[in-house]
C-alpha cells in the first residue's frame, strides 16, 4: 500500500487567534431555523424550540437557538427610532420576548441580520447606516448570537468587507453584551485571512445541503484552514444536516454520523437544522443517538481547541471526478487528526468513495494505521477507544481499524496506556 503523507507532525501545531470577547472558547453548540423551514418561522415554532433545546440536548452542551432571515417585519423600521422591528404577526410579542424566555430556561437566543441593505430574503438589513443601532438593539432585547450575512451589499462593501464586517463588530462590542458574533460571507474573499481579528467565526463556503456531494466539497475547502481556527474564532463549515430532508437530497444514516464527526473534528459551530421537537420520536431515534454522543461532541469542546488535520490518505485505483474508472476498483480513505488535551490523539478514518453510496466499485475496507504516521511514538503502547462503537483496543506500533463502508466513518481515541 502506497501512502500519500500529507500532514505527519500532528503534534506541531499552530493557529491564528485574535479575537476574544469572552464568548464561547470552544465551538458554539444550538439550532438553527433556516436549513429546515427557512422563511416558515413564527414565535410558536421558537418558544417550542426553545423548550425542546431547555428538556432535551442542553445538558449535552447545547445552548442557542439562533432565528435566521425573515423575522422583522418586511415594510422596514420604525419610523422614529429606525430600529428594527419584529414582524407583528409571526412574532406578536417580540424578540426580547423570546430571549427572556429562553434565558429563564437556560438557552441563549440568536438572531440574523446582514451586512448589506436586504437580508437574502429581502427584509430589512443593516446596511452602511445602521450598524450601530442595530447593536444597540440587538442588546437591549438580550440576543446572544447574531449571524450577519452577505447579500445586497454594494461596490464600496465588496471593495473591504473586513472594514464593514468590523464595523459590527466593534458596534457589537461597544454594547458591552456578550455576543457571538458569526460572519457569513460565504468564504468571498477569505474570511479567514481577516475575519479572526473581528468575529467569533466565519463562513468558509456557499451553503450546505443534505447531499454527500455537498458535505464531501465543503469538507475538502476547509482542509487547509487548520491554522485560522483557535479558542474563540472559529472556521464555519455552515450548520448541520443530520435529519434534515430536502428532496432530493438526505444523507443516509452513515453519512449523517460521517457528516457530525467531521464537523466536531473541525471545531465547527454545531448548529443542528433539524426538528429538534421531534427528537424522541422512534423514527428518529437514529438521529438523536448521533446528535447526542458525548464523546464525539467532546472533541468539539476540547479544551485545546485545534482544528483537525488531514495526516495522509490511501488512495488507490483511477479516480475521476469522484467516481471510480478502474476495473479492479478504488479505495479512497482519508485519516484525519485532531490534537486533545493531555496528549491525547482523536483519529478519524473516512472512506470517502464516490458520489454515489452504492457504488460497487468502491470497497468496503480496514485501514492499518502506522502510528509514526499519526505523531506518535511507535516505541508506547496505547489504549484506543472507538467512540461510536464505545470498543477499546490496544495499540503499539501499528493499529488496524474497523472495516468502513462507503461513505462511513470509524473514529478512535489514542490514550498513551499507564
């Protein structure tokens, strides 16, 4: 087997942090409302989130529910204040309604706006004029999370975006609340060069979808971005779609359980599109077990806070396009590395295959592991945790893993054995 090492030395490491308003060391963990009912949002569906996020996934870390475009209302400010204002029918009682009540359930509430003068569905923004204000109210009616997009804008904000990004930030600041300030310009003229010095996190790609081709792309354009990412600033991948069904597009339950352990490896913000209403249905079970495995959320939460690392990928056989064109078949795994506190390592070990789950000429495969390879010595044994499959090994020079499907993943935590 031909090995192409790409990333050996996992233990040398670095990144580029400096921003810090003391919110959120490690990754945010919430929900989002856009990836499943995008504009169909009213205070009902949020009150209801809010109570599922209180009962439900807060104990495993998850705190926000962050309400995406289409809540103000859509004739524009008030007239007098030039505040925003929620849409009178979907949100009766207003936004600071919601927060109260999320706070005296113990959930933090997340609001959006855009740096532009429309959100991208064509409400009222915050244009070059009301920065500013915006923060003010954003705090007065105690949000916690503002996601703020990129539509709309003009010459002079694409000429520097960091210049008007800033500008909130520092509105934000001012308030003096604590606010994750989330930047989502879809990776346009690389956030993470900037964006670090002025926001919590920022997006690094166009959005997501419930398609493997979709995570599988995202993916490999955050691979390079290891070194942006750091305690307090955050590469954002965009949110999670487990569960979520947009025909025609899901992910099968495999890639579901790929698509959530990549993004915890990733120091992604975990923010679930789903029902989360609905988690404790039997039909859904599959999800909450997903969503809810405290060991894989642990990487995330690592105290370390260091974005994974491709180390090397065994690719055999002629691959175009994602695709497999060799008669003898392909095999295609990428075995990524995340560094944890206390010298543990996190190995996670992807088939990634082709487009299509069922392809036949993908194989189904074990993957031996030199452990050289993963920036441990070969000289120590260690004990090795499947964090799925909650099996323990050990390990000394070499470790084989479990046999991965297409489309699956197997990932495993290096303890050096007392």
């Amino acid at each position: 087997m031909k090995l192409n090492i790409l990333l050996a030395a996992l233990l040398v490491v670095g990144y580029v942090s400096a921003f810090d308003n003391g919110v959120a060391r490690t990754p945010p963990m919430g929900w989002n409302s856009w990836n499943l009912f995008a504009c169909n949002i009213n205070e009902q569906l949020i009150i209801e989130t809010i109570d599922a996020m209180s009962s439900k996934l807060l104990k495993y870390g998850y705190q926000y529910v962050n309400i995406d475009d289409c809540w103000s209302r859509k004739e524009g400010r008030d007239n007098t204040t030039k505040e925003l204002i929620a849409d009178p029918i979907r949100f009766p009682r207003g936004i600071k309604y919601l927060a109260d009540y999320a706070h005296s359930k113990g959930v933090k509430l997340g609001i959006y706006s855009d740096v532009g003068f429309l959100t991208c569905a064509g409400y009222p923004a915050s244009g070059k004029d009301f920065y500013e204000i915006d923060a003010k109210t954003f705090a007065k009616w105690g949000v916690d999370y503002l996601k703020f997009d990129w539509c709309f804008t003009d010459d002079e904000i694409r000429a520097a975006p960091w210049k008007f990004y800033g500008r909130m930030s520092q509105a934000l600041n001012s308030t003096g609340r604590p606010i994750f300030y989330s930047i989502c310009n879809w990776g346009d003229f690389k956030p993470w060069e900037w964006a670090p010095k002025i926001s919590n996190s920022w997006r690094t790609t166009g959005d997501i979808n419930p398609s493997w081709a979709s995570v599988i792309d995202i993916l490999d354009k955050n691979r390079p971005l290891h070194q942006f990412s750091g305690p307090y600033t955050f590469n954002d991948p965009d949110m999670l779609e487990v569960e979520v069904d947009r025909p025609p597009n899901k992910l099968t339950v495999e890639e579901a359980r790929s698509h959530f352990t990549l993004w915890a490896m990733l120091n992604s913000p975990l923010l679930l599109g789903n029902d989360i209403r609905r988690i404790d249905d039997q039909d859904r079970k599959w999800a909450k077990d997903i969503i809810t495995n405290e060991e894989v959320i642990a990487l995330s939460q690592d105290n370390l806070v260091l974005q994974a690392k491709v180390l090397y990928e065994d690719k055999r056989g002629e691959i175009k396009d994602n695709k497999c064109v060799d008669q003898n078949g392909c095999v295609w795994i990428e075995v990524w590395g995340k560094q944890l506190v206390g010298g543990n390592i996190a190995v996670a070990v992807l088939n990634r295959a082709g487009v299509d789950v069922n392809d036949p000429k993908f194989k189904k495969e074990s993957h031996t592991i030199p452990l050289k390879s993963i920036g441990l010595s070969d000289t120590n044994e260690y004990v090795v945790r499947n964090l799925w499959t909650k099996q323990k090994t050990n390990a000394k020079q070499q470790f084989t893993t479990d046999s991965i499907d297409q489309h699956s993943i197997a990932v495993y935590k290096f303890t050096k054995a007392q």
